[in-house]
C-alpha cells in the first residue's frame, strides 16, 4: 500500500515537472514571437563620410569690358550675347555725326581748360608793392627823426631857460638896488633895446626862411633839370645802339637825383626847425618888449610901481620860460609815444605781411592743385580727343581686342551711351556657380573635389571649389569652381556632388541608428538585464548631440559607451523601455 502511495506521487510529481517544462517551451516560444527583433552594433572611433549635393549653373568667368564712349549714338551692333568672337572682330558702330559732335565739344572743353588755368596762373600771381611793415618802418623813422628833434629842441629849451632865467635873476638884482631917476631912465632904455631887438629878431626869422626856402627851390629846379637829362639818357640807353657808358651815365643821374631828393628833405627839416626856433624868438622878444614898456609906464608913476612892476615881469619870465620848456617837454613825451606806438604798429605790419605772404602762398598753392586737377582733366580729354578722332577714321567701329564669347550687351542700336551700359567678353575660362542646402547637406569648403555633372551629360566634369559664400543667405551656401573654355556651355545647368571624409570623431554610429524627435537627437541602446528567467534586452533612450551627419554613419557625443550596443533596425517598432532580441541570438 505504502509503495503504491509512493508510485502516485512519484508519477503526479513528474507529471508537474512535465507540464511545467511545456508551459516553459510554449512561454519561450511566445516571447520570442511578441518580442521585437533588431539589429545591433557598437559605436567605434573613425570619420564620416558626407556627400553634399546641389545644382548651379555656368556662368562666364574672367570678363573684359569694351570701352564706351558716353555721349555717342550706337548704330549697328553685330555681335549679340552669346557669340565667340576672334581678336579684330566687329563688334557694333557709332554714327559719324555722333562722333563729329562729340570732337567739337571736347575741343570746346579742353580750349575752356586751358584758359581757365592760364586765368588761374595770372591770379595766384601777386606783385608786391610797398608792404605794410616798410610802410610802418618809414613811420618809425619819421617818427624817430621827430623823436630826436624834440629831444633836441628840449635840450635846447632847457639850455635856453636856464640863460634866460639868469639873464632875469641878474636883471631882476640890477635894477633892484637902482634909484627911482635911475629905474626910469633905465626902464626906457630897456625899453628902447627890446623894441630893436624884436625888430631885429623878425628880420632875422625872415632872412633865415627866405634862405631856406631859396636854397630849396634851387634844388628842386635841379632835380627837375636832372629828371629832364634822366629821360633823355633812357631813351638812349634803351635804344639798339646803346653802350655800357649810356647805362651808366643813366645811373650816375639816377644817383645825383637821389642826393637831391635827401637834400630836399634835409632842407624841409631845417626850414621847420628854424621857423620854430625863429618864431620862439620873435615870440620872447615880443614878450620882453612888452614887459620893459609896462615896466617903463608903470616907472613915470612912482618907484613902488616900477619895482611891483619889475618883479611881475621877473615872475612872468620865468613862468613863460618854464612853460616853455614844459611844452617841449610835452611835445618831447608825445613824440615818445609816438615812436612805441610806431613799433607796435611795425610789429602789426610784420604780422599782417607774413600772414599776407602766407595767405598768398596758400593761394598760389591751392592755384597749383587747382590747376593740376585741370590739367589731369586736360590729360583725359585729349586721350578722349585722339581716342575719337582713331574712331572717326575706322568709320566708328568698334573691334575685340581678344578672342572670346560675347557675355553680356547692354546696347540698343540709335541709343545715345550715358555711361552706364556695359558690353562683356568672357576671354578665359567658365567658372560654375552652385547653391545647396546647409541644414541637410552640411558645409564645404575650399580646396574639395567636386564633381560636377552637366545637363545632358552622363559623366561628371572633376574641379576644385574655388570659392565658397557661406555669410550671405543664412540657410544656403554657394560655391564656385572653374570649368576648362571647351567643356561647357555658358548658362549650362548642372548638378554636382562634394564627397567629405571628415576628421576623426571618438564616437561614430551608423546613421541607421540615429533618432530625432521634438527633444531632439537620440538612439536606443540595448542594455543587458537580469531577470528571474535570465538574462534579456531592453531599449533604452539616450541622448545625443549631433556633430555630422555622413552619408552612413554619424558623428556624435553623449552619454554613449562603446561597450553597449545600438540598435540599428528591428522588425518592428521599438521604443525605449521595450523589451528587444539582437537577431544574432534568434539565429542561434
């Protein structure tokens, strides 16, 4: 009985263990239908390869402009854009009556020029006559001269009061101590004496300027004789036949009438000085005559009276000499002033000449630039000039200078050239210009390869970008690169390709594995975890930052470890936190 008990539990036992194994397999076999299947490698250290694409067109690359002519009328034009023309090749025409017209307005001009600059030459030229600081220094030596005189006539003045006052004082004392008979008769022959000598003292004043003024006559009659003989010997001193003697008997009467004009002034100071001193005295003499006939008068009346009257004139003598000296001295004072206001107004003058002659070299350099401005415009419109009468004589055409296709004309046959237009050769070679997409295409820079693919054409046309804008339009890039004369057409479209190996990156994934949503770039990553049936795989987010993307794989960096798989494709859609089966294990 027992061992019966033991069979059954032994068989129900088993049986448990049985179905337990089945449940397993049929669980097994059901994870790894629902569980997604992907694809898995490792992030490496390498470079990425990007291939940057776009299209462009054919444009012409070194351009020359035929020369225009503003101001001429166009007439037939023969070679249109796009045209290959050889060296000497007609071009297009100016009408002759254009081009005669044009002649005489350039000669009108240049003929305006050249007046313009000999008027400006004429004007910056300044002839300098007596200037301000000669002007002043002939002031100071007047004025100096007239310093002197009076200096002179004031120690004359003074000398003259101290006799006079002596002669007074002794007067005075003489006729002080004399009897009332004795200072009456004394008294009249005073009297008597200073009426002579105020006679004496007028003829003598005449005399003197008559003799003055006489000589002064005489040297002008001489200088005018002279001035007669001066022009009759430059006559003959300019004459063809003169001779060395002629031009120095001419200077010989330039030199006499010199002394005679310094004499003449000489004789016009003197004749001022002596009227001066003659008239001062006359002027005492007058003044004593009329003090000894008061004193004279006075003296018939009484003693007292005479004396009274004696010393009135005493007093009276010295106060006119005194004032005397004191005008003098005056005049004197005034003449010193007279001479430092002569040199501060010297000074002025010196300061107003040099900023005269400044002024004046300022305009005759201004004149100078002036005139070398016309002058480069003088240059232009006889280039003009000899240019348009070499057109005039090809009858108006206009030839290339170089061998090449028409690029661009802006001409219109009877239109009158303003300046503006322009008519381009290509001489060399094409250049291709092309644009692309910077966000999904990536940058490029000089100095690549480039394939650039023409329209029409199977086979790629090899270069190197030349020239890359990248400033310009924020969202696209344009590239330049040459193209050989032959292997295109101008205005050809054309499409290119740019294959870029990057630098080195410490973290490069296959682009397959790369993500991007609203938060932007990531991959799943399969990380290995333990479980209670073992060991499985779950995709987990992490986030990257996107250094370039290639045509393959992709440079990135984050929080990417190279030891833990990336999943690159799957069977399904995986999202982070499913559940995930490298396909290697399902193969095994």
């Amino acid at each position: 009985m027992e061992d019966r008990k033991r069979r059954i539990y032994r068989g129900a036992l088993a049986a448990f263990f049985a179905v337990m194994a089945l449940f397993t397999v049929l669980s097994r076999i059901v994870d790894a239908r629902e569980t997604a299947k992907v694809k898995l490698t490792y992030a490496s250290r390498g470079n990425v390869t990007k291939t940057v694409r776009g299209s462009g067109t054919v444009e012409a690359g070194a351009e020359i402009g035929i020369r225009l002519t503003p101001g001429l009328r166009v007439g037939e034009i023969t070679a249109l854009p796009g045209a290959f023309v050889r060296e000497g090749d007609l071009l297009f025409c100016y009408t002759e009556a254009s081009i005669l017209e044009r002649l005489e307005e350039v000669g009108k001009e240049i003929r305006r020029l050249e007046l313009e600059m000999e008027q400006e030459t004429i004007r910056a030229n300044s002839f300098q006559g007596v200037t301000e600081a000669e002007a002043a220094e002939q002031a100071l030596g007047f004025a100096r001269k007239e310093q002197e005189r009076l200096s002179r006539k004031e120690r004359e003045a003074n000398a003259e009061y101290e006799r006079q006052a002596e002669r007074l004082r002794s007067y005075y004392k003489k006729r002080l101590d004399l009897s009332e008979e004795e200072l009456i008769r004394a008294s009249y022959g005073d009297y008597a004496m200073s009426r002579t000598d105020y006679k004496s003292a007028k003829m003598d004043r005449e005399s003197r300027v008559k003799e003055i003024e006489r000589n002064i006559k005489e040297t002008e009659t001489a200088r005018k004789r002279l001035e007669k003989k001066r022009e009759k010997a430059q006559e003959k001193a300019d004459s063809e036949d003169a001779t060395d003697a002629d031009a120095a008997a001419l200077l010989q009467i330039e030199e006499e009438i010199e002394d005679c004009e310094e004499r003449l002034e000489e004789l016009s100071e003197d004749l001022e000085d002596t009227k001066d001193q003659m008239d001062l005295k006359v002027e005492r003499a007058r003044e004593e005559m009329e003090e000894k006939e008061d004193i004279y008068d006075r003296a018939g009346e009484e003693a007292d009276s005479a004396r009274l009257a004696l010393k009135e004139s005493y007093e009276n003598g010295l106060r006119q000499e005194f004032n005397l000296v004191k005008s003098v001295g005056d005049a004197r004072e005034a003449a010193d002033r007279a001479v430092e206001a002569a040199l501060v107004e010297l000074e002025n003058a010196r300061k107003n000449d040099r900023a005269r002659e400044l002024t004046a070299e300022q305009a005759r350099r201004l004149a100078a630039l002036q005139n070398e401005a016309r002058r480069l415009d003088l240059e232009y419109l006889k280039e003009e000039q000899a240019a348009l009468t070499a057109l005039l004589d090809a009858g108006g055409a206009v030839r290339a200078e170089d061998s090449g296709s028409v690029t661009r004309v802006e001409l219109e046959t009877g239109k009158v050239i303003n300046g503006s237009e322009r008519f381009l050769l290509s001489t060399g070679d094409f250049r291709f210009t092309g644009s692309f997409d910077r966000e999904t295409e990536g940058s490029v820079q000089a100095g690549e390869a480039i394939d650039i693919t023409l329209e029409g054409e199977t086979y790629p046309v090899p270069s190197v970008i030349s020239q890359v804008d990248l400033v310009s339009d924020p969202g696209a890039g344009t590239l330049t690169a040459p193209l050989a004369g032959g292997a295109a057409m101008l205005g050809q479209k054309a499409s290119f390709e740019v294959k870029r190996n990057g630098e080195i990156y410490n973290t490069v994934i296959p682009a397959a594995a790369l993500r991007k949503d609203t938060e932007g770039w990531y991959c799943l990553a399969a990380r290995r975890q333990k479980t209670i049936l073992g060991e499985e795989y779950r995709a987990v987010r992490i986030d990257l930052r996107l250094l370039l993307a290639g045509d393959a794989s992709a440079a990135v960096e984050g929080a990417l470890s190279t030891e833990e798989p990336v999943i690159t494709g799957s069977d399904r859609v995986v999202n982070a936190g499913d559940r995930v089966r490298p396909m290697s294990e399902l193969l095994e």
